[in-house]
C-alpha cells in the first residue's frame, strides 16, 4: 500500500493563532488515516504545528528544508530531506504532495499555492482572505477549494484521497 502524503504549507513567521490551530488539526487528521504529512520542516509556524499534529497522533512526518541547519529542525520531523535549495524547495514540497493544504499566507506559501496549481495539484485554502480565495479560484477553479478552518478542510481531504 503506497502512503498518501498531505503537503501542510504556511507562513513559518506571521501566522495566526488561527493559522496554527488548523495546521495541528490537519496534522492530526493525516495521522488518524495512516497518512504522511509533509511541510518544510521548520521548527516554527504552520510547519511545526502541522507537524506535531501528526506526531503527537502517532504520524508519520516528513520535511523539506532549505539548508542543513539542524537547529532550525522541528522537534516533531521523523524524515528530514535538506535540500540547500532555499525557497527552491518549494516546488519539491508541492510535487512530493498528493494534496497541498495551506493554512495562511505569506510570500513563500503564495509560491507554492502557484506551483501547486501549475502542476495540477488540488489545492485547499484554509482561511484564507477573500481576495486570495477569489484569485487563487480564478486562476484554477477545478483545483482550488476554499474553506475557512480545519473542519473543511478535512472534508475535502476525505473525498479527494
């Protein structure tokens, strides 16, 4: 049986408490089905919250940093892929992923909801603002689904794995 692999993407600084609570909840949600979850491996943000999610809940995590400094790891990574890449990791986070989730905004999560799209990825935008929504749906409206917390998300990620 081959894993799916939910790719958890959000802002590592300036998320909102909002922000944080979804990323746990979704990582705890992948754990309860046996699934991956994958983010870019950070020890803050969206990235960690997911991850712990998943590992407090007995899942499987898995990051894709942009350098080898160990000490900016999440304590809550099992599997982590340096990459040196810098933001150029971001494509390898959406390509890796059966499913983007993105809880928050900030530059480098614009980025990979954009590489998502472009790869044909679905996409769910959690929370997010209702331009960002209104664009993101407009550029790709088969791919990108809008919801405003967790709970919808997790919908949408039963019926599409």
């Amino acid at each position: 049986m081959v894993m799916k692999v939910v790719g958890v993407m959000g802002p590592g600084t300036g998320a909102s408490k909002s922000d944080l609570k979804n990323a746990y909840e979704i990582g705890k949600f992948c754990a309860s089905k046996n699934w991956i979850t994958l983010t870019g491996g950070r020890k803050r943000g969206v990235m960690n919250e997911a991850l712990k999610g998943a590992k407090e809940n007995g899942g499987l995590t898995i990051g894709i940093l942009p350098d080898e400094d160990k000490t900016l790891f999440s304590p809550f990574l099992d599997i982590p892929i340096c990459t040196n890449m810098r933001s150029g990791r971001n494509y390898i986070n959406v390509l890796s992923s059966d499913i983007v989730v993105v809880c928050g905004m900030s530059p480098g999560t614009s980025s990979e909801i954009s590489l998502g799209v472009t790869a044909g990825k679905k996409v769910i935008l959690v929370g997010l603002s209702k331009e960002a929504n209104e664009f993101y749906k407009k550029l790709a409206p088969n791919q990108v689904y809008c919801v405003k917390d967790a709970k919808g998300a997790i919908e949408i990620l039963k019926k599409e794995l």
